[in-house]
C-alpha cells in the first residue's frame, strides 16, 4: 500500500490488525462500520511474542525503542490476556 499505487486494504469486522508505517510523516485512515464506539473497543499488544510477528525492524534501520506507539497500544493485553478475557464473557 502506498500514496503511488492508492490501492485500499479490507479488513473484516471483528478481525485483529495493525500499522507499521515505515516512512515518516504517514497518515493512515480507515473506514470503521458503525459510529465510533470506545467502550468495545479491545485490541492485542500488536509486539506480544506469543504472536510470532516479524515486524523485520532490523532490516528497515528500526528498533522497538525507536517506535512511536501509542499509550493506548502500549497498554493492550498480550494475546493470552486478550483470550482469557474472552473466556471470562462467555
């Protein structure tokens, strides 16, 4: 996805996903389809090892302590808590 090419990337209700942007200055927007509802909002630490995501950090010059994330995205639960929160609604 680039500013060159324009194409768009759907992603699923209900399906986990995150940003890497790799390039400064970036701005990313999305469609969401419902009014904005923060107290369903959940998320997974998008860094957790139990997710075994190569960010390839190293191979654009980047390292975690470089990143900007957010406090929000910080804070998220590890995949494990995510799970177990689920179990407890259930």
């Amino acid at each position: 996805l680039s500013e060159e090419n324009r194409k768009q990337l759907y992603i699923p209700e209900g399906f986990a996903h995150g940003f890497l942007s790799l390039k400064e200055n970036t701005e990313i927007e999305y469609l969401c389809s419902d009014y904005y509802a923060p107290q369903y909002e959940s998320g997974i630490f998008p860094f957790d090892s139990d997710l075994s995501i190569d960010w390839e950090l190293e191979k654009h010059g980047l390292s975690f302590e470089k990143l900007i994330i957010s406090s929000k995205d910080k804070n998220l639960p590890s995949f494990k808590e995510f799970c177990e929160s689920l179990e407890v609604k259930r």
